[in-house]
C-alpha cells in the first residue's frame, strides 16, 4: 500500500499570536475532576497544582476560528472557589473569572454592557458554569512572558472585546483587525553561550572565601598547663590529671587501667589532693628503684600514697591509697 504525502498539509510552526491581536475564538471547557455548584458542573472544575490550597479553577481552551490565526489555540484558567478573600468573604479571583464570563456573554450575544433590563439579565442567567462551554466572541490576544525560563512563552485572554467598540464588528465579521500591543515588559532573553560568565571575565573580582565552619577548624595546640617548663608536666596537671604519673624528670607513663580502676575503687588520696589541701614531695625511696619518689601526698596524709614507696603502710602498699 503507498502514501500519497503531497497533498498533506504542512504543519503550522509554534510561533505564537502576536501580541494585541483581535481575534474570534471559542471556548471549550476541559474537565479536571472536582464537583462544582450544581449538578450541572459535576466533575468540571480542576484542582490547582499549589499545595495545600483551596483553589478550585475552570480549565479553558480557546480556539480561533476566523481570520489569519485560523485554527490557532491557547490555554487559560480561571479561578471559581477559593484564594484570597475580600471583607465580605468573597473569593477575590472568583470575582474577577466572573466579570470576564459576563463580557463573554455580551460579547456572544450583542448585548450593551449598560443594559440592565428584564430580557437582558435573563440572558445572563446561567444554570451552571457548563453553559459556557462552546461560547464563541470576539477577544484580545496578549503574550504572557514565562515566568520560569525553562518554558516558552504563551498566548493569554487579554480582554473581551465588548459591542460598541470599533473593533467588535470587524472581529465578528471576520475580518482583519490591525493588532495593538499591551506595552507589558517581555521576559528578558536568557544570556548566550557566548557571553562569558561573570567568574571568567578579565578582571572580576575574587569572590570572597568563605569562612570555614566550625568543624572545619584545624585543632588548636592546648597551652602548656601552668607551673610546666617547656611543655613538660607540671604539678597542676599531675594533681587534675591523675590518670598519669610522673616518671622521672619532663616525662609522663599512662596509669594502667588496673590501677585507674583501683584509684576508682578506693578515692582515699584524690578528693583531698583537689581539695585544696598543700601537697608535699614524699622523702621516701621507691622500693624497686633507687631514686627518690616523686609522688605528691597531702599535708593530712601520714603516708605516701604509691604503692612501691617505703613509706607506705602495708595497707597503703596493697590498696594505693593513703592509711586511714
């Protein structure tokens, strides 16, 4: 089977309507879901994509279908229940989605705006918000500049062209209208690949480094503890750092946890020495070593609080702390 291509039509490019153009249009209603009034908007109205918001919106699509934008299309909504409100607690948007469906009306139908008698207001009566679906008018086009620069821009309802103005007949009829721009600040044009960004310019400042956080700071060296000469240990840290013991001149051996867990045991030299009480050099000898003991005892201590001393009570030697 073969195709015949030559008589298909070329497809329309994705320019948009120009802006301030009159154009003639009808509107169709898409429906989104949510119930509306009556029985008649069952299902018709479409939930706004914001969370957690009330608004309920009428989902329409406008289609030309005279003049030179034939066929042309474009999409808007307008709000029916809820966003903000006015004093009296009536939907703000819903009154504004209302005044442009009664310029629909009376663009449709011819009537004066001003016109406020019996047959005219009867007119305007609608059993649901479904009675607008298919309504053909006369209306001016605007381009709306997207507010995300991932989209294009679109074609938006910039008003209903009511009877009475000198465009209305000529829209109606058909005919060509000469277009009138809004004068609307367009979109600003997103920056080309040619242009350098502001980092690689010749000349652009150094941006300033930011400060590091709190848990990106190097560690500090800790200042020697007072009464140490040369960073070795002095007395104030051997006194609140009992977990080491000195061990000979400027240097330090870790208390093995044994003898931490027996000092635990047994706090018999430790609260007096943090009390406050003067310490003292012990004048003992050590018993398996011929220096002079370097442990500091308090002055309401008999005896010297190491084991190896022999100055300690057998009961000090056995316990490591001082005699009662």
């Amino acid at each position: 089977m073969t195709y015949d291509m030559n008589d298909a039509e070329l497809p329309r490019g994705s320019d948009l309507i120009p802006d301030g153009s009159f154009v003639k249009v009808t509107m169709h209603l898409r429906k989104g879901g949510l119930d509306g009034q009556g029985e008649a908007d069952r299902g018709l109205l479409k939930p706004t994509k914001t969370l957690g918001s009330d608004v309920k919106m009428l989902d329409c699509e406008f289609t030309v279908i005279a003049g030179q934008h034939i066929r042309r299309k474009f999409w808007q909504t307008f709000t029916v229940v809820g966003g903000k409100v006015d004093e009296q607690g009536v939907s703000i948007g819903w009154k504004i989605s209302k005044g442009i469906f009664r310029a629909m009306i009376d663009s449709a139908l011819g009537l004066d705006p001003q016109d406020m008698s019996e047959a005219a207001k009867a007119k305007r009566m609608l059993r649901g918000l479904s009675d607008l679906h298919g309504i053909t008018f006369a209306a001016k086009v605007r381009v709306e500049p997207a507010s995300d620069p991932r989209y294009a821009d679109s074609n938006r309802l910039d008003r209903v062209v009511l009877p009475g103005e000198p465009e209305y007949a000529k829209v109606m009829a058909g005919e060509g209208v000469p277009a009138q721009p809004s004068n609307r600040p367009a979109r600003p044009a997103a920056a080309t690949a040619t242009t350098p960004p502001a980092w690689a310019a010749p000349g652009a400042a150094t941006p300033p480094v930011a400060a590091p956080r709190m848990w990106e700071h190097p560690a500090a060296a800790s200042p020697a503890p007072a009464g140490s000469r040369h960073g070795r240990p002095g007395l104030a840290e051997r006194v609140m750092r009992p977990w080491f013991v000195a061990a000979g001149r400027g240097r330090r051996r870790r208390v093995p946890r044994w003898q931490r867990q027996r000092q635990r045991r047994f706090p018999a030299v430790r609260p007096q020495i943090r009390s406050g009480a003067s310490p003292a050099r012990c004048a003992g000898v050590r018993r398996r070593a011929s220096a002079t003991c370097t442990s500091f005892v308090s002055a309401s201590i008999r005896s010297c609080p190491s084991a190896r001393c022999t100055a300690a009570t057998p009961a000090v030697r056995w316990r490591g702390g001082a005699a009662a």
